[in-house]
C-alpha cells in the first residue's frame, strides 16, 4: 500500500485558476506538499506567490454517511475567529468536485510544531507540566464559548449525547465490520448501561480533543492553534475530557503512543486526576466536582475511536486509505476497545 492511497490528484494549474477568482491573494501556486498525520482528510502544505497556506481536502472515493464533513469544520473555524479560541483563518471552502474531484478548503498555515506524542520526549522535562496545563486551560476555553454569540446554537442536538452518540458509532462500526470484533461487542454492551442521565450543560465539543491536535509556539506551552475540527459538535463536555485522558491508558508502544504503566511523576507529567482537577477546576460546572468519576467517558472516548478504527480497515481493505497508517490502526482496533474495558474495570483515575 502506497503512503498515500485516496488522497484526490491536484491539478495545479486548475487550482490556480481557481483561486484567480475566488481567492485572488494566493497568486500562482509554487509547491504543494503533502503532510504526514491523520487518517481522515488529506492535507498539503502550498507555497504560493501569497505566501504558506494549508489544504485541506475530503479523501477521494465512497464516503460513510456525515463522515469528513469539511463544510461542519469551516463554519466552526469561521465562527471562532476572532474568539479566546485559537484558530487558523480560512480564506475559501470549496464544493465544486469540478476542481480537485472533492470538497475542499484553503486556511491559513500556521507556524509551530505539535506534539506527536503524550510523553512529550522532546520536551524539557520541567516544561512538560506547562504544556498539558496549557491544553487543558484552551479545552475549558473551548467550551465556553458563547454559542449564541458565535452563531453556533444549532451546531448539534441539545441532551442526550452519548446516548446518541453510542448509537451513531455503533452503526459506523457494524457498517465497516459486519462481522464484528468481540472486544468491540464486549465494550458495547459495557457502556449502554452506564450511559449518563442526569443533566450537563451543552457546550462546543472539539471532538477529537487530543495533545497532537494543538499547534503550540515552538519552544513554549502557548498554544496557537487548534487543529481538526472535523468532529465538532455541541454536547457534554466531559466527552472532549474524556478523549484527551483516554488516549492515555494506551500502551506507550502503540502507534498511538500513551502512557499506561508510565511513571508521570519522573517524566514531570501531571496525574490524570490533576489534568481533572484543572479543567473541571476552570470550567466550574455545577454538579461536577474535581472528583467526578471519569471512567465512562474515557472508555467511551476509546470506544469510539475503536469505531473509527474499524472504518479505517474497512477503507484499507477497499484500497481507499488516506494514508498507509489506516491498515495498521485497522487491524489493531481491538486494542482501543480492550483498553476501554480495562478502564472500566479499573479503579478511577489517580
């Protein structure tokens, strides 16, 4: 399988002319550099006469029902800026297949580097605590953002989260592996029962809120950006918490690293309940104290990236990867779903 397998071919001189008459200030396009990172949507690096932009673009071939909705992550993009929340200006989005054969937009290209992995190896160890502290401190400004201010009150559907959401990924994963997985079963029937009932303030979900989706300033904990918005949506803000504590319970050697069996303290890193306690502490969500039992959301957050696993493998097997990565997240899909009950059945975070 080829690094890149469904990425759509560019037609530069196509897409020059293109912006000449939507987005004039991009001048001839010099180079076009396709980036590592993400199994979702295809991203290049353009060097053009108007400087450095990033394009992004939906893989090519069949897609899942609302899956790589690119149009959900520009109007969210749009919305934010100018907000407390980081975010790189979008210049244009494109419908027109008649261009690059898919939808597609052109933003900003924001300078900085990201953090591949949660143990932060390139990081000193006395700055690692600041920049997790910093992730957390942007996840809380994420959601408190006034949504009627920003347009976004009808960005998804108020209550019932995962109780939606639970239904939804099941659907995607039993559409990409019919036959299913027993790990992915067994995690399944686990959470149905738990599934929380009481109320929780409706906030702006990043949905895939992870270190690596953060631009930081190089050599500093500042955040510049917030990357990949293609899962956003309105719901229960301990589904975003979840996800960034969540992909920590993975095996350090996974191609998602995380930090299971990881001595925080000697890296400098904070325990998971102090990740808690500072985002809880700067959200100051009623009927949520800083000793809220987490263990639903990060299994649920695994779940679901074990859904999303399965639709990788799904797309591998079709030869409609976006990146060689997708055949190796695919066939390890029971690992996210293993973890998840081994959250479940542990004690709550520490």
């Amino acid at each position: 399988m080829s690094a890149v397998v469904s990425a759509p071919p560019l037609d530069l001189p196509r897409l020059e002319r293109h912006f000449a008459t939507h987005v004039p200030g991009v001048g001839r396009v010099l180079e076009a550099t396709r980036l590592v990172g993400g199994n979702s949507n295809p991203i290049w690096r353009l060097r053009a006469e108007g400087g450095l932009y990033i394009l992004r673009t939906q893989p090519a071939g069949a897609l899942l029902k609302s899956a790589h909705a690119l149009d959900r992550e520009v109007r969210v993009i749009q919305a934010l800026h100018g907000t407390a929340v980081p975010v790189a200006r979008i210049h244009h989005l494109c419908h027109d297949p008649g261009v690059i054969g898919v939808q597609f937009y052109l933003m900003d290209c924001v300078d900085g580097e990201v953090h591949r992995e949660v143990a932060l190896p390139e990081v000193p160890r006395e700055q690692r605590a600041a920049i997790y502290h910093a992730a957390l401190d942007t996840l809380a400004t994420i959601h408190r953002t006034d949504l009627a201010a920003t347009g976004l009150s009808d960005f998804g559907r108020p209550g019932n989260y995962f109780e939606r959401q639970l239904h939804r990924w099941s659907q995607q994963y039993r559409t990409a592996l019919p036959e299913g997985l027993p790990a992915v079963d067994a995690l399944i029937d686990a959470l149905t029962p738990l599934v929380p009932q009481g109320h929780a303030p409706t906030v702006l979900l990043h949905g895939d809120c992870r270190l690596d989706n953060l631009m930081f300033e190089r050599g500093t904990p500042r955040v510049k950006a917030v990357l990949d918005w293609e899962l956003s949506t309105l719901g229960h803000p301990l589904a975003d918490l979840g996800q960034f504590l969540g992909v920590q319970e993975l095996p350090p050697d996974y191609l998602l690293p995380g930090l299971a069996g990881v001595d925080r303290a000697a890296l400098g890193i904070p325990s998971q309940r102090e990740m808690a306690r500072r985002y809880l502490g700067a959200m100051g969500l009623d009927g949520l104290d800083t000793e809220t039992d987490l263990r639903f959301f990060k299994a649920f957050a695994l779940f679901r990236q074990a859904a999303m696993s399965a639709g990788l493998l799904r797309r591998a097997r079709e030869g409609t990867a976006v990146a060689e990565s997708a055949l190796a997240f695919g066939e390890t899909t029971e690992v996210f779903a293993e973890v998840g009950l081994a959250v479940l059945a542990a004690p709550d975070v520490h």
